[in-house]
C-alpha cells in the first residue's frame, strides 16, 4: 500500500514540476535569455523523462514534417554556406564551435521536440493552459506597472533608471518591455474575461486593465508594440460583437491619456512626430546624392565600424530590407545559412551602387530575414506549416461568435498573437533568437495542440 503511494506522490511530482516549469515561461522570459534556455531545456527533458516512463505514444500529424524538414535543411544548408572555402566561413574562423551558425542550426531541432511534447502533455492534461494565461496576466500587469513607476519616478522598483523616451522596466537595459507586453497581453486580456465573467461591473474593470496595459506599451517607448497591439485590438473589435463595447472602452481610456501626454512630454511627443516623419519618408524616399557611392563602400570594409556608424547604417529598415532582397535574389532558392545576414550584408553593400543600403545583425522582418537565409525552400516550408495549423482552428473563430466558451477564450488569443507574429507589413527581431523564436514556437506549439476542443 505505502509503495502505490510513493508510485503515485511520484508521478504527481513529476507533472507538478512540468506544469511549474510551463506556468515559469512568461517569468523566464522577464529574467533574461539565460534563464529562458534552461527554463525550455528543463521542460523538454523532464517531460520526455516522464513520456518514455509512462510509455504514452507521441501523436506524429503528417503536416509535422514540414518543421522536421526546414529545421533539417536548415542546418545542412548552413553548414555547407559556412564552409571554410567560403567567405561565410572565413568571418566565422575565430568563432568557437558553440558560437558558429553551424551549431546554432543544430539546437533549433528541440523547437520541433516543444511541438511533439506540448501537444501530448496537454491532451493528458499535464499542462493546465488557465494557470499559464494567469502566469501572464500576472508577469504584463507587474511589467505594466514597473514601466509606468518608472516613467513618474525616473527608477522603476529594482533600481533600474529610465532613459529618456525609453522605460524598459524590469529589462533593465534592453528595451523590449513594449514587445514583451505586446506578445504576452493578449493571454492577459481574455483571461480576465474568465475572472470577471460573472462579475457585474466587469467590462469597466476590464477595461481600466486592458488601457493600463497599453499606457504600459506606450511609455516604454516602443513604437511598433504599439502599432501591433492596437491592431489586434481592430481585429478584436471588427470579428468579435459581444467584445466590441470593452475594447472601444479600453481604447477611448488609453486616447485620452496618449493625448494628455502627448501635450505635456517631449519624450512622448517628438517621437511620434519623428515616426510619422519617417513613414512619409520611407513612401517617397530617394537615393541620397551626398552620399557618393565610394563613401558607402568605404564604410562597409570592415566589420568592426564604431557603434555610430553601426548605429546609422542600422536606422532605416527600408536599406535594410532592399540589403536582404539583393542577398536572395543572389541566392533565392537556398539563401545563405543561418545567421548570415550579419556577415553578407557588408560584402553586399561594398559591392553594390546603392547607397541607400544598410547593414545590421538581421534585416527587421521575419519574412526577409527567412528568404535572405533559407531561400524560397525554407519559406515555403514554414508557409505551408502555418497554413495547416490556421486551418485547423479558424472554424472556432467563427463559431466565438454564437457560442462563447471558457476553451475558445483560451484559443482566440493564441490565433490572435500568432496573425500578429506573423503580419508581414512590420518590423521585427530576429526570427532565430532565442527570445523570439521561444515565444513564436512555444504559442504554435499550443495552437497546434488545441485544435481539437471539448
């Protein structure tokens, strides 16, 4: 009898800890890159410890091949482009293996072992998607209001001193707390509608949570967040009715504290004013005649330039997206590896008439930073994945509309957040980092996952 006990305390640990290391993502991803990689490591290992052990059958989806391929390719494909024949691979021959694109190539398979492990341990229930949309509720409304501390005091609670336009909050100095709370709010927002379901003055509570959070966005001052987190709220509005008066609450609420602050703080003011200039600008911008092409090319021959040359030439996402055309229109069907933009960017700048050309680490869109590094194969690959998992769930899209349930509010935001993550018309990171590539493929993982709902 006491050994069934122990058999049984044991397993209820093992899934406590799985279902911790789940609930920990939204905080890992607060503490630092560090801490999210060992945070995915622990639960991949420990929830294949407890599939082997238990002997549950992993679901293998025919349309699961098309991530097992592109992560495969993907490698491959980089190992050859980083050669050391190549010029790719004389950048890199001071790198450690651990460092090199090669490597780097190889661990993104375990974003394919989150897809596998999600989808089997939710449909056992290990995971409990509610506590993990309350980890979020709790991680952006502490962030909210850590940046908003710090934008009246000048320190938000840690210590960490604002600068300027710019409140990062707990990232201390990194500035991603508006991309942070774009990403993770949405599984903030309609978990409140499970809190406050039955709760009269709800769409009033609702919507002074939902204005903080965007007041939030706006004060750490990140533009494109921004932009993306009140275009989801237009697709909320123009798809679902029974949500329409509380997102028009929210937005009118969030207006009017914009506007004030918009009149009184420069740091709010000059740029919004400078981001409208910008996109004028990039509608009818021109090849710079001051600029001689010589002048460009010599700035591009090393790589090690000052931080305000790297600074100027990383400015305009235009020269950087028409830098990744050029690098996969010389190579459209394979591109050049992982990680290669940063290193062929230059080589493309010196040899090229352009002057309006830029170079940094990754060419701010998902989309060109795809084709630049895997070619139309890697492309359509990820496409065509993405397209069988959206089919999959846009019918309950349709069917929120006449029946409302507790398991749509789960499954709305994470369609919503991955048309967001992938609207092609922004700017972005990196598609490879880990902070990025973690939360796209982690939601997918879940979307994939909640395709079938009782």
């Amino acid at each position: 009898m006491n050994n069934l006990i122990n058999i049984k305390n044991q397993k209820i640990n093992e899934n406590t800890l799985i279902e911790l290391l789940f609930v920990f993502f939204p905080i890992s991803f607060i503490i630092g890159n560090l801490a999210l990689s060992l945070n995915l490591l622990l639960f991949l290992i420990i929830s294949l410890f407890v599939i082997k052990k238990n002997n549950i059958t992993l679901r293998f989806k025919k349309y699961y091949w098309f991530p097992i391929v592109f992560f495969s390719y993907l490698f491959i494909n980089t190992y050859f482009q980083f050669s050391n024949e190549t010029i790719l691979g004389k950048a890199i021959e001071k790198f450690s293996f651990t460092s090199s694109p090669v490597f780097k190539s190889i661990i993104l398979i375990r974003f394919v072992l989150l897809i596998f492990v999600v989808d089997i341990l939710l449909e056992k229930k290990i995971l409990n998607l509610g506590k993990f949309f309350l980890s979020s509720l709790i991680c952006t409304s502490f962030v909210s209001f850590d940046v908003i501390f710090q934008f009246i005091f000048g320190y938000d609670v840690f210590g960490f001193k604002g600068s300027g336009r710019w409140n990062s909050g707990p990232f201390n100095d990194e500035f991603i707390a508006g991309s942070y709370l774009q990403k993770f709010s949405l599984f903030s927002i309609f978990y409140l509608f499970e809190i406050f379901k039955n709760t009269k003055a709800n769409k009033l509570l609702i919507s002074l949570i939902i204005s903080f959070h965007l007041i939030a966005v706006l004060l750490a001052g990140n533009k494109m967040p921004l932009i993306l987190f009140l275009f989801s709220f237009f697709l909320i509005f123009i798809s679902f009715k029974n949500l329409r008066q509380i997102i028009l609450m929210s937005t009118m609420l969030f207006l009017l504290v914009f506007a004030f602050l918009f009149q009184t703080n420069d740091n709010i003011k000059n740029p919004y004013i400078g981001f409208a200039k910008s996109v004028i600008r990039l509608i009818n911008i021109k090849p710079n005649q001051n600029l001689k092409i010589d002048q460009a090319k010599n700035l591009t021959k090393d790589v090690e330039h000052t931080m305000q040359e790297r600074t100027i030439y990383a400015s305009s996402h235009k020269g950087l997206f028409k830098t990744a055309l050029i690098m996969w229109k010389e190579k459209p069907i394979t591109g050049y590896g992982l990680k290669s933009f940063r290193f062929q960017c230059w080589n493309v700048m010196y040899t090229s008439n352009d002057a309006n050309l830029r170079c940094s680490t990754h060419p701010h869109n998902y989309y060109m930073e795809i084709l630049a590094e895997t070619g139309i194969i890697g492309l359509v690959l990820l496409i065509l994945f993405f397209i069988f998992i959206l089919k999959n769930n846009y019918k309950y899209i349709k069917e929120y509309n006449i029946k409302p349930s507790k398991e749509l509010n789960f499954i709305l935001p994470i369609i919503l957040v991955i048309f967001i993550e992938l609207w092609p018309l922004k700017s972005t990171g990196s598609f490879f980092t880990t902070w990025n590539a973690t939360f796209f493929w982690l939601t997918i993982s879940l979307l994939n996952a909640l395709k079938k709902v009782k």
